[in-house]
C-alpha cells in the first residue's frame, strides 16, 4: 500500500469512497479542486493506493482506498476529512494515513492536530483516541441530518 500526495486526478475516486461513508464529509468537485489551490489555506491531501505506481509508467496506479484532507493554519493542523473504504477497513490503513499527516504536520513545525467527529460515531471515536487523540469539548447542534454534537479532540505532535 502506498500513502501518497493526492493529485486532482484523484478527485473522482476520492468523491466516490466519501459517497460510500455516511459519516464523511461530503465535499464537492469544486471544494476538492480548491485544496490543490496554491492560493488560500494549505491543505493537505493524502491518498492510499492498493498498488504503487510503476517506475516507468507513472500514469498507471493502483486504486485508491483511502483519503485524509487535513488543514495547517499556524502551528496547529485540522483534520477535515479520512476515509478508508469498507473493503479496506480494519488493516491498518487509518493509522497509516494518519501517521503520514503527523510526519507532515511535523515538518511544518506544527505542534498540535485537532478535529471534531460525531457524537454517535463510537468507531471514530475509539480510532483517534488510539491515535493518541484526547476529547478536549463539544460543540453542540454542530452536525445536521441528523441534528447532533460535535465532539472536539486534540493531540499533540
């Protein structure tokens, strides 16, 4: 499995495993296209190949399993979105996406990650609390469809 940069090439498989994930954030064509904007916030947009590309044809990768889009602003990180497809699930590859976001956000001087999930989202929860993330509030009414709490987390680098 390789953890890669995401390109806008990836748009489309990116879209398709956020559509399988009712607890993803459902961005848009033109939210993704944004985070490959040099302009603007710094975003990062990691993917996971079931295969690496091949030396001499680059063009030809596998198929994406996986995707985090994260956000610097300052020395802190937001993690906005990370989905590994059903498939995929329970080998690992969160941890492997999210261990490439920290070495990232390590390069960046970044000292802390922060995000919010749902309430109700027991198995995301149990995830970033391995992760090493710690709850640190709530935002209430946060989610909509259904009407639900946000819980806040934060972990440091």
């Amino acid at each position: 499995m390789l953890i890669r940069a995401a390109t806008p090439a990836d748009i489309p498989a990116i879209i398709r495993l956020g559509q399988q994930s009712a607890t993803a954030a459902h961005w848009t064509v033109e939210l993704y296209r944004q985070a490959f904007q040099s302009e603007g916030v710094g975003r990062l947009v990691l993917v996971a190949d079931s295969s690496a590309p091949l030396a001499s044809r680059p063009d030809l990768v596998g198929e994406v399993v996986g995707f985090l889009v994260a956000r610097h602003l300052a020395a802190e990180w937001e993690l906005e979105n990370i989905v590994v497809a059903l498939t995929a699930r329970r080998q690992g590859l969160g941890k492997r996406l999210l261990e490439a976001l920290f070495s990232a956000a390590r390069e960046t001087n970044g000292g802390a990650m922060f995000l919010e999930v749902r309430e109700s989202n027991a198995a995301a929860r149990s995830f970033y609390e391995r992760a090493g993330f710690e709850p640190t509030g709530r935002r209430k009414g946060y989610y909509a469809d259904p009407l639900e709490d946000a819980v806040l987390y934060r972990r440091g680098l």
